[in-house]
C-alpha cells in the first residue's frame, strides 16, 4: 500500500504475477458524472493534479471516472489527463509507486508543489504529520482493502483469533504499521513474520499455500484463482479493517499550510469527487475500459483485465468496500474514528522513533466541510 515508512502499494503483490495478458475492452464513451456541469475555470487551476499511490486500477477509479473515458495517456510520464465535464478545467491523475520512486505520498506531496490532491491513507497521514502535513478533504474508499490471506486447504481460519494458530509466515513488505498493530494485539506473533515479500506470487506457489501472504480483497484472490497459472485455486481472506485497524485507505488529501488557499475550488471540486465514486459504481463500464487501456500501455503494473476490474467492482460492493459513511454520505469522514486511530497509532510510530506531534486530531487531518450530504450510495 502506501506508507511513509518506505514500503510499496499492496497491489506490488501482483506487479509480476504469471504472465497475464492484458485484456482489451471496448464501451461506449459515457456522460460526464452529473455533478461536473458547473464552471471550475478561474476557480481552480486549470488541470488538477490529482497523485495516486499506485498504478490505475479500480480502487483508485474515483480520480479516473473524474477524468473521463476520452483522456490521454503519457506512458513516459505515467499519467492520464482528460477533462472534467463541462467544467472548463481538466483533471491529471499522476501513477504512483515507480513513476514516483516509491516516495510516500505526503513527502511527494512536499516535494512536487504542483500536486493538487494526493491519496493518503491515515495511517499515512499520521506518520507524516510533523513533517509533511496533509489534510485529507473526501474518501472514495470507506474501508482498506487490504487483507491477509491463505490457502483454505491448507489452513483453517474463520477469525482473527485463528492466525496464531497457525504458526504459518506471514509474508508482507516490510514497513507496514498494521503488522505491527496485528502483532500488538496477538493475532501474528513476532516469530511468524516474514518481510521478504517481493510482490509476485512466487513464493506462495512455491510453498504450496504453506504461507499466509498480504493482498488486497478486490484483487489477489480474483487474479490467484483466475489467472496465475501455477495456482488457479480458491484463497480466502480476512480484511485487516475487522481487526480493528480502520483507516480510510484513500483520502484526498491537500497541504495543510495550502488548505485555506484552496477552499474556494475544493467547495466545488468536492462534491463532484463523490459524485463520480457513486457513478463509477453505478456504471464502471466506461472508466473500467479506459483501467485497461492505461494498463495496455503503461506496462509493469498489476494485471488488468476486463474480467478482474468487474469482479473487483463486485467485491467492493458486497463487502462495502466503497460505502456510505458515518451518516450516509458517501466519501465523509468519522471524526471519532480517525481519532481512535490516531491513538493506536502513537505508540507504534513511537516504536519506530517516528514522531507524532501532541495534541493531533482528527481536525488537523480531515475535514468535512465541502463534503455534499445528499451525495449517497444507493
């Protein structure tokens, strides 16, 4: 996923997976999201910058879908820039991971001042907060995708009670804070964790399903049973969120120093955002077509085909992956829960001799103020 402690995306778990062919598909161009019809020119800059943490798939869809299915793609640069409806203004949505040199998101945030929006998670945003301040304006994602996973023939576990037991390696990147929250609360011991994971599914094949590895629900399971070749079996998986890390995986987040400066565009900007997660999960064919021609031509990503972009848009349906918040809003924030896992946290960057200033809040991380109550998912 992202981090500032120096690790990389989840979705590195299927950077060189098998060998699948990447998939065409064709649709129809669809209408602009129905929030996107009011003048940004003057108000915003001309084309937002918009930085993902990772390469384009449909859980980072929401900035894609904002962009619309007409847009052109910079293989060199990794981005993919079309324009924002009628709205006068245009949207760049920039590829993270190596197109960035794995910088965490924040410092990029700090390094490249031309960048509008970044995604930040909140663990993320707390680990940075001394030096690289952020403050997160709309969450696509309302729970982390982000899971552990296991060959079921090989392991029973149907809780997060069940890991333990079984004295399985846990494979992961290095650096992740859930690790060690999981290892906290006793349900990974400190002699099961391996960190070595190199993101393909080399030595879970290799192991016979003898591992418990990291992924991300909407993706691995779908593509191990589907298309690496030397698997093709079911897995199954706990979300790391039911352990009780519950960050917002994605939020958009601007610079803090910068946040009043921008509060004129992101009263509009907003708004739309939500508008287009919602019809993006309405409708994905469009925006899931324009995931596959981006991974056709910026090649080393994750496999994207059109077969693993509708089951992914399934799985973050049935498990609310992109969900209502606290209110049935889609995309605010649950100040109380930031808060919690702002606590959690503390110690575990204290740990790292990572420094979380006194006194941060949700407040100082994320704001509901230009978020549209009326804006739901169905």
């Amino acid at each position: 996923m992202r981090t500032f402690t120096g690790r990389k995306p989840a979705f590195f778990a299927v950077v060189l997976a098998a060998g699948v062919a990447l998939a065409a598909c064709g649709a129809d161009a669809a209408p602009a999201p129905t929030a996107t019809t009011g003048s940004l020119a003057g108000i915003c800059p001309a084309t937002i910058p918009i930085q993902i943490d990772w390469y384009a798939t449909p859980e980072r869809a929401a900035a894609f879908q904002l962009a619309g299915p007409d847009g052109t793609i910079d293989a060199k640069k990794g981005t993919y820039t079309g324009k924002l409806g009628a709205t006068g203004v245009s949207i760049e949505v920039r590829l993270g991971g190596p197109f960035i040199g794995f910088t965490p998101i924040p410092q990029q945030m700090y390094q490249d001042k031309s960048i509008y929006l970044g995604y930040v998670a909140t663990d993320d945003a707390v680990g940075a907060a001394a030096k690289f301040p952020t403050r997160a304006v709309v969450a696509p994602l309302d729970i982390n995708p982000q899971v552990l996973m296991w060959d079921p023939a090989t392991y029973t576990v149907n809780a997060w009670t069940d890991v333990a037991a079984t004295k399985a390696k846990v494979i992961y990147i290095e650096g992740m804070p859930f690790m060690d929250y999981l290892v906290s609360k006793g349900y990974v011991t400190k002699d099961m964790l391996d960190a070595s994971f190199d993101g393909t599914p080399a030595r879970f094949v290799a192991d016979r399903g003898k591992v418990i590895q990291q992924g991300y629900a909407s993706n691995e399971p779908y593509r191990w049973e589907h298309d690496v070749a030397e698997w093709k079996k079911p897995v199954k998986s706990l979300l790391i969120h039911d352990s009780g890390y519950t960050i917002y995986p994605q939020g958009l987040a601007v610079r803090s120093d910068e946040f009043a400066a921008n509060s004129a565009c992101l009263k509009k900007l907003v708004p739309m955002i939500q508008q287009a997660q919602v019809d993006y999960m309405k409708d994905p064919t469009a925006t899931n077509a324009t995931l596959v021609k981006i991974g056709q031509t910026i090649q080393g990503g994750p496999p994207i085909t059109a077969d693993g972009n509708a089951n992914a848009v399934t799985v973050m349906k049935d498990l609310k992956l992109v969900g209502n918040g606290p209110d049935a809003t889609l995309g605010n924030f649950d100040d109380a829960r930031v808060d919690a896992t702002i606590a959690l946290l503390r110690p575990i960057f204290a740990a790292r001799g990572v420094t979380v200033p006194d006194g941060l809040k949700a407040a100082d991380l994320v704001t509901n103020e230009f978020i549209d109550p009326s804006i739901t998912l169905p």
